[in-house]
C-alpha cells in the first residue's frame, strides 16, 4: 500500500503554483538583465551623440537660422539680429560673384577629381608590381599628403612666382618659356595654377586607396586572362576596373566632399583673386563673412555648400549599399 501511495505521489504533476515564484524571478532577471545592456549601449553612444549634436549640431541649426536673419556686426554683440525672410538669399543668388563662384568651384573640383584619380590610379597599378625601391619611393610619393595644406600652397606660391618662380627658371633654362609666365597672376591661369596644385596635394590619397583596392583583386583572374591571351588593356578594363569599382566610388565621393569645400589652399595661393578668378564657393563664404562681415550672406553660402555635400554623402550611401536593401 506504502509503494502504490509513493508512486502515485511522484506520478503527481507539480503544483503550478508553488512554481510561479521562480518564473516570476526568472523574468524579471531577464528584464533587468536586457535594461542594462540597452543602457551599457546608450552609455558607449551618448558622447558620440553629445559631441555630434554640440560640436556639428548646433552650428548647422545656427547657420540655417543666421541666414534668415540681418546679421551685422553691430547685432552680433547685442545679439538682436531681426528676422529678414528670404533677403540674404535674394541678395546672394542676385550678386553675379556668386555665379561665378560656383562655376569655379564646378571647374575646381572637377579638374582636381579627375587628374587626382587619374594619375593615383596610374601610380597604385604602376606600384602594384614588385620591384625594387618600391616601398621607399611609395613613402615619398605620401610627402603631399602629409604636409599642411597651408604650408603647401606657401611653397608653391613661391615655386610659382612669376619674377622669382622656380618653375619659370627651370622652363627658360630647357627652353620651354620665356621665364615670366604669370601662373598666379593672370586670370586666364590662375585658376588652372591652383587646380594643379591641389592635383598635387591630392594624389598620394587616391593612390593609396587605389592601392589597397588593388591588393584585394585575386591573382587568379590575372593568370587566367593571361592564359586566354588578354592584352594588358583589356585585362585592365574587363577586370581591374569592375573588381576596383566599390573603391573608385569611396574615393571620388570622399574627394568631391573634401575639395568642393577647399578654403586655405586658395587663400595661401591666390586669396581669390586676380579680379576673382579662383573665388569658390568657400573662399565667398569666408569674404562675405570674415572680410564683408555680411554673416547672414556668408551664412547663405555656406549653406549652399552644406547641401551640395549632402547631395553627395547620400549618393555615397546609396552607391555602397549591400545589394537587395
């Protein structure tokens, strides 16, 4: 009888309620357990977040708002700048300067992307191969890109001077010059003189993308195009530039969102002029602002580039998107 009793009582399903305790404490384990993680997450973002918001944040709300405003000097102290509605923007899109700015800026920027890219994708093919001296002259070639941009256009100001220049005096001395060609002085050169320049500034940063682009291309597809007997050109153009194509988008959005902004490579080489024929978007942005003290018209402009860069960050997103999102 003892034996049947005992088995009927281990056959006996637990009672749920004496169970309800421990599932009640599991849960809120569990709950606590994910709110502390959601707040170690929030804990490693919110400086990132503080800072974007303080440091970049703030400052576009600002300049959104000043340029709406008659911003002078006088108001900058009280801080009374009254509202003016759409008058900086009138004034801006009116003054022919703007125009013409923006069409160098255009120029600028495209001549500076395509001889950078050009000549960077010449050089990360040409250093791909091993020889000797390889890693020391890929060293020298970084020197453009690690000196300060002010520094550079100093030294090239000088290069290019037109009674004192280097370059004049190494062209008249292989014949190729009379020794005075005024290539930051002219409005006809000038703009060309700081393209140049910034090619030169430029080049060691597409060459080392390019480079390591380059790096991830798998040998076998070169042995196998030359085993099917492809020439250097269409190995290069049916491989090297489809396989290169995710890095060549990362370079050139990055390189337009840097030099459409450019501001002291052309003050240290030219200031904007002669008679404005090298004044950008960014250096227009700094007259009207620093020079003028016209800070709603300064505001304007600088919006403006603010929104061409946007323009192109989301074309840099939606170009590097994982495909089928």
């Amino acid at each position: 009888m003892s034996t049947t009793t005992a088995s009927a009582s281990a056959a006996r399903p637990a009672d749920p309620k004496a169970a309800q305790p421990h599932s009640d404490e599991l849960r809120r384990r569990n709950s606590r357990n994910r709110r502390n993680r959601r707040l170690g997450q929030w804990g490693f973002i919110a400086p990132a977040v503080a800072f974007m918001l303080l440091f970049f944040g703030y400052p576009l709300v600002r300049n959104i708002v000043m340029s709406f405003q008659d911003y002078s000097p006088s108001t900058f102290f009280n801080g009374e700048a009254p509202f003016n509605g759409l008058d900086n923007w009138r004034a801006v899109f009116e003054d022919g300067l703007f125009g013409q700015a923006l069409w160098h800026t255009l120029v600028f920027t495209a001549g500076s992307l395509l001889g950078q890219f050009c000549i960077g994708l010449a050089l990360a093919v040409f250093f791909s191969r091993k020889f000797p001296l390889n890693g020391v002259l890929r060293s020298l070639i970084l020197l453009p890109w690690l000196v300060p941009m002010v520094v550079s256009g100093v030294v090239w100001r000088r290069i290019l001077d037109q009674d004192t220049g280097v370059l004049n005096s190494f062209l008249h001395t292989i014949g190729l010059g009379d020794g005075s060609s005024p290539w930051l002085t002219s409005p006809s050169m000038a703009l060309f003189s700081v393209i140049m320049v910034n090619i030169w500034i430029g080049i060691p940063f597409n060459m080392v993308i390019l480079y390591g682009g380059l790096q991830e291309i798998p040998r076998e597809l070169y042995e196998a195009a030359s085993l099917d007997g492809a020439s250097a050109w269409r190995t290069f153009r049916s491989i090297t530039l489809p396989m290169l194509r995710p890095v060549i988008t990362v370079v050139l959005v990055l390189g337009f969102m840097s030099t459409v902004k450019i501001l002291d490579l052309i003050l240290a080489l030219t200031d904007g002029g002669p008679a404005d024929a090298t004044q950008t978007l960014g250096t227009l942005t700094y007259q009207q602002s620093f020079v003028e003290l016209d800070f709603g018209a300064g505001a304007v402009v600088g919006n403006i580039l603010i929104l061409i860069s946007a323009v192109f960050a989301v074309f840099y997103l939606r170009a590097n998107r994982p495909e089928g999102k």
